[in-house]
C-alpha cells in the first residue's frame, strides 16, 4: 500500500512543486497552522506558496488519503473471497484512478441477485465458458446437458449462459476502458423540452434544442440545463454512437476463428452487456464527471466574485447615513458613527405615492447636521434611482458623498440570529439600513456576517455540491479577512472567527473578554483570553491590530515571534523602532542580509520591512463616488447606441452584469468584452468597477439589455 509519502511525491509531479516543499506544508498542516499563516509567516519553508497552492495541496492530499483508505477496504474485502492475488494486489495498489480502482474491484463487489448470478446457481456457468471460446460449432447440443427442472429448454440455458457472458464482458477492464474513452472523445449533450410544457419551461428557452459536444458544453450552460431536468421541464441525455461502441465492443470479444453459431451468441450478449450494463454505468460515471467540473467552474468563478465583493473599497471610519429606499413603506433611515454603531434611525416618504419631499428634505439635513453626517449610502433595490435624485437635489452646507451600495443578502442579515443579538429593540428594516450603512464604511466587516451564498455574485451557487462550495467560500472569506488584517477592539464576533486559528468558540471569547476588562492594549493581551492559548496566539496574532497599543509594532502585520528582529534591526540602527517607522528613508539602509538565519531568509525580512514602511496598511483601495445618467431611469428609456455609465455587480462564465440604474442589469456577453477573443471575464473586468458600456439590444418582453464594451473608452 501506498503510503504518506508516495503521496507527497503524486503531488509533487501533479502541480510541479518540489517535493520538499510539498512535504513541509503538508507538515505544517498536521502541527495545525492554517492556510493564511503559513502563506504569510512560513515562506522559507514553503518556497513562498501562495494561498491557492496551499489549498490545492491540502486538497488533494484529503483525496489521496480518502483513495488510499479505499484501497485498503477493497483489498480487505477481495482478500476475504480468497481472490486476491499478487498480481491483482499490485493494480490496485499502483492506481490512482478512482474510475480504475472500482473496475478493479467490480468483479469482488457485493452485488444484488442479478440474471447471471441466478444462471451460476443454475449450474449454467461451464455452458457460457463454452460459448464464449466460440469453438462450439452447434452450442444447442451442448446446452442440452444443461437442462433442468428451473431450466427446461436449451433457449433458456443459452440464454442463462449470454448472461454471465453479458457480465463477463461489463466487468472486463478493457471493454469498460473503451466505452469510457468514446464517451469522454465523442459524447453529445442534447437538451429539449419535456413533451407538453413547452410555456412552462420558458424560461429554459435557450436549451430546447441544444446538441453540442459535451466537451464543449460551457459549466453554466450544463447545471441550467440539469436544473431543468431537475425541475421537470427539459430532457437532458448524454449519448455516444451506440453502434460503433457495440462494434468496437465485439472486436475485442470476438475471435478471428470463431464458429459463426457461438460468435453470434457472443456478439448478441456483448451488445446487451453494452446496453444494459456499460453504458448505464459509464454514463452515470462521466456525468458525475461533468457535473464536478461545472461545480469546479462555477465554484471558482463564485469564489473570485467573492473575494473581489469582500476585498472593495471601504470608506473607513466615517460617520454614515444608510437609506434603505423604498415607494409605499418609506425609506428606512440610519445614522452611524465613525465605528458603525447605530446613533439614529427614522423614515422619510421621498417618493411615490406620498412625494413628501419637503419634509423628508428638512429631515435629511437635520440628521446629517445632527450626526456630522459625511457621506450616504444607498440601498440599490426598490426606489433606489428615485431616492438617488432626491438626495442628490438636496443642497447640503457641506459636501456630502453619495454612494450606490448592493443590498444583495441585506434582509437575509436583517432577519438572521446576527442581526437580532446586534438590535434586539429594532425591527428589520431598522437593521436593514444600518446593513446598508456599515457596507460602505466597510464591506469585509459586514459582508462576513452574512451566508456568502447570499450575496448575490454567484453563477448557480444554487446547483453545486454544497460541501465543495462550502469549504472554498470559508476559505475565500478567511483568506480576505486575514490578508486585510482586523482591528482586534472593534471587530465583530462574525469577524473574529474567521480571524487565522480563533473559529466561533475563541471569537466569543474574546469579546466577551473585551466587554469585561475594556480594549486590549497589546497582541500579548490575547494570551489572556480564556482557552486561547499559545498555539492559537501564534496562528492568530500576527492578523490582529491593535491600534492603541504602546508597541507601535502591534498595529502591522509583523508577528510577535519576529519583534526580537526588528528590535535588533533598530538597535543596530541606533534608533528606536518608531523613529525606523517615522522616517522610511533610514529603512533603506539597513542590510537585510545581516539577519538572515536558518528559520528566516529573505521573504519574511521583506516582508518586515514593507510593514515599517506603511504601518497597518489596507491593501484595499477607497470607495470613489459614482453617478448614474440621469436620463435613464427605466428600461424604456434606453436606446441601442447609447453609452451609459454603470457598475459591475456580477462576473460569470459567459459574461458580466452591469447595473446602468434601471431596475434589470444589463449582459455583457463575453462575445461584446472587447476586439480580441476573451476567454475568462474576470480578466477583463472586477466586481464593482465603475465602467461605460454601450446598449446593443433592448429586449422589453424578456426584460433583457445587452451591452457592449467595443468601441467604448474605459
């Protein structure tokens, strides 16, 4: 049996990374560091693996572990028959395809009764080995030695015998090798409306005659139309040629001196082996293998809309009015301060049908200048184009920014047990702004509250394996949280727990900690903290900021188990650490190489230095302002040939949406992304891009606009 290490080695050769370098992440993943830490504070080790690295490591390692375990109960169970011999042993000890393994194993595999067992307890098993030799020239005389009280005719002991020759073939590695190749070379998708909902299936109406190359079939194209077929409204089939498959089938089975009789019987049971036993099971097998690799699609493509949604920019610490707009119920109001906290809350009736536009103008000013009031955010939804107007007519005496913020998941928030322990005095909409509010003055912050999965920047979220997209979300969010760093006196419970090392249980802990003794005053406090303890101190300490501690070093991403160097850094210096902090420029003239030692080379020195030159940065870009064309506030108004404004609010496999401040966004095709062929959208374009697009079609029954980026400065 394979062991650890020979796994080590398949990853090694499967992703091009040395061995060396494989084996120490795995290691580190054993003494239980997390991904972010050892991307951050252990690149010697590494050789600088980046966090996706590191995943796909982790990864497939579980896979091989979960194959390897696989092989030993397969073993087990074939040796346990009597049937396991060197040769046998040493296949299944040497694959590491899992579609060869359970053809090893389909010979040995419990089965039901099936009609060739139940031809074997009718004694009809030395009657198919005779057949099957195809040297018997009349096989109806042998056949009659057969027959018996449960077989009476020679029919039926032929026909017992084609079973088990039906079953011979299925369990054959070639033959299933050769259907397995044919349908991954030559498979057709074809999709059409189940017969008599055709008007109810409308909405599928891009997949009604669809046959195409299954290995062309894009990943969104796949799981809508599996969606389909799951809601009853399309047939979807995965075909190859069934009679060249047949065909190629009986070359492999059928002996140049074959007696005509036998080979005919041969040729007939290779046929209803296809048919009723191979081509089921490879179909079902490559359509579980095309349903993982639109899952695999989908799932990144969701992940890197994620990321981009979690890592916009922030505002900061401002203080904030959030508006949830809305016609009939009013537009909730929220004023924030600087750190989020709720100050205010009220409703105006700006639009239709109450056009109190008077007073909810009063009102507006009164707050802002209440509250110190520095910028405004708006929920995109309902009413969102009409508020827009109606702030933006507002004659404030002083500037303040009005920014467009995504609702999408605000509500989920504001109903959620999160959003009820935050304001359990405050109905849902109340909590629903304050959402909105707290988004601009920092996305990552709130976002994370929130099931990514409602955060409306997937592509069929919906559809895939719920564990696989699971797992890659959680790490898209730990991977944001921790590459931003978090304010460890301000930060939330949600926000916490995604923190490296801390998870739920440590997060409440350390605010309620926080709420007993005050703000921390140093990472070291942390030690402090109930059932935190050293391991999670090393996992956790260095993404932790704390903005008042007299360690200047506290607030950067240095970890605590490297302060020792740059002390002797600024000793050798002959500052302190702050003057090092204060003026860069002496930076420059530290030799770097001086400090390097078996456990820190180069990277991590770098590392240091860049977070003395810039001491808590954000890697995140501010918030900028935006503006939608005033002339368009439907659909209706818009005009093939014009060029509008808009934001990006969704990336996918065939294209990005746009938000042109009508209430449907508009589709750039991946077809419209530029003059050169473009394969991925995600290199043209980011979630929340402010960009100009041009209207090419205007569908006004379907609801859909089509845009275009040729042509158009950007």
């Amino acid at each position: 049996m394979a062991d650890s290490l020979s796994i080590q080695q398949i990853i090694a050769r499967e992703m091009n990374i040395p061995e060396q370098r494989v084996n120490a992440t795995l290691r580190l993943l054993a003494e239980g560091a997390t991904i972010p830490f050892i991307s951050r504070y252990r690149k010697e080790a590494t050789g600088g693996l980046d966090e996706v690295a590191i995943f796909n490591i982790s990864d497939r390692f579980d896979q091989l572990r979960e194959l390897t375990d696989r092989k030993i109960y397969i073993l087990q169970a074939i040796e346990a028959q009597g049937a396991l011999n060197d040769e046998l042993r040493l296949n299944i000890e040497n694959t590491f395809d899992p579609a060869e393994l359970e053809d090893l194993y389909l010979p040995y595999k419990p089965r039901r009764r099936t009609r060739a067992q139940i031809a074997r307890e009718n004694g009809l098993e030395p009657l198919a080995k005779i057949i099957m030799s195809q040297k018997c020239a009349n096989p109806e005389d042998v056949a009659r030695r057969y027959l018996t009280d449960k077989v009476s005719t020679t029919a039926d002991a032929i026909e017992g015998a084609a079973d088990i020759i039906a079953e011979w073939v299925n369990e054959d590695l070639r033959a299933r090798q050769n259907i397995r190749n044919r349908f991954q070379r030559y498979a057709r998708i074809t999709s059409k409306p189940v017969k008599g909902k055709e008007e109810e299936a409308v909405k599928y109406r891009s997949y009604f005659n669809v046959d195409e190359p299954l290995t062309r079939c894009p990943s969104h194209r796949y799981l809508a139309m599996r969606r389909g077929e799951a809601e009853g409204l399309l047939k979807v089939s995965v075909n190859i040629d069934d009679d060249a498959a047949i065909g190629a089938l009986q070359r492999l089975f059928i002996r140049r001196d074959a007696q005509a009789h036998s080979a005919d019987i041969v040729k007939d049971a290779v046929s209803d082996a296809y048919r009723r036993l191979i081509r089921p099971s490879i179909t079902t097998e490559v359509e579980a293998e095309a349903k993982n690799n639109a899952d695999t699609a989908a799932i990144s493509t969701f992940a890197a809309n994620l990321n981009q949604l979690l890592l916009a920019a922030p505002l900061g610490a401002k203080a904030v009015m959030g508006i949830d707009p809305g016609f009939r119920t009013g537009c909730k109001v929220v004023c924030l301060d600087a750190n989020g906290n709720l100050l205010h809350h009220d409703i105006i009736y700006p639009t239709p049908p109450r056009n109190y536009i008077i007073d909810a103008t009063k009102r507006v000013m009164m707050l802002a200048e209440k509250y110190n009031i520095e910028a405004i955010a708006l929920g995109n939804g309902t009413a969102s184009r009409e508020t827009e107007r109606f702030l933006r007519s507002i004659n404030f005496p002083r500037k303040i920014e009005i920014f467009v913020v995504s609702e999408d998941g605000a509500s989920i928030y504001s109903a959620s047990k999160v959003a009820r322990d935050e304001f359990p005095d405050h109905d849902v909409t109340v909590r629903g702004a304050v959402s909105i509010g707290r988004r601009l003055m920092d996305p990552l912050a709130e976002l994370v509250k929130i099931d990514p999965k409602s955060i409306g920047v997937g592509q069929y979220q919906h559809d895939v394996d719920p564990g696989r997209l699971k797992r890659q979300l959680d790490m898209t969010v730990e991977s944001c949280v921790n590459s931003v760093g978090i304010d460890l006196n301000t930060a939330s419970r949600e926000l916490l727990s995604y923190v490296s090392g801390i998870g739920e249980t440590l997060a409440g802990n350390i605010v309620k900690y926080r709420a007993a003794h005050g703000d921390f005053t140093s990472r070291a406090q942390l030690l402090d903290v109930p059932r935190l303890g050293p391991k999670a101190y090393e996992q956790c300490a260095g993404f932790m900021r704390v903005r008042c501690s007299s360690n200047i070093l506290d607030n950067t991403a240095v970890h605590p188990e490297r302060y020792h160097i740059v002390e002797k850094m600024a000793a050798d210096s002959k500052h302190t650490i702050d003057k090092l902090v204060a003026d860069p420029s002496l930076l420059d003239t530290i030799d770097l190489n001086r400090y390097v030692t078996a456990e820190v080379g180069l990277p991590t020195l770098e590392d240091i230095i860049a977070e003395l030159r810039k001491p808590g940065r954000d890697p995140r870009e501010k918030a900028a302002e935006f503006s939608f064309d005033d002339t368009i506030h439907d659909i209706t108004d818009l005009r093939e040939g014009m060029i509008l404004p808009g934001i990006v609010n969704n990336i996918t496999d065939f294209g990005a949406f746009v938000d042109i401040g009508v209430h449907e966004s508009g589709l750039i095709h991946v077809s419209q992304m530029g003059d050169r062929r473009v394969k991925n959208p995600g290199e043209v374009l980011k979630l929340r891009q402010h960009i100009n697009v041009k209207v090419i079609g205007v569908d006004l029954d379907r609801k859909r606009i089509s845009l275009s980026l040729k042509g158009v400065d950007n």
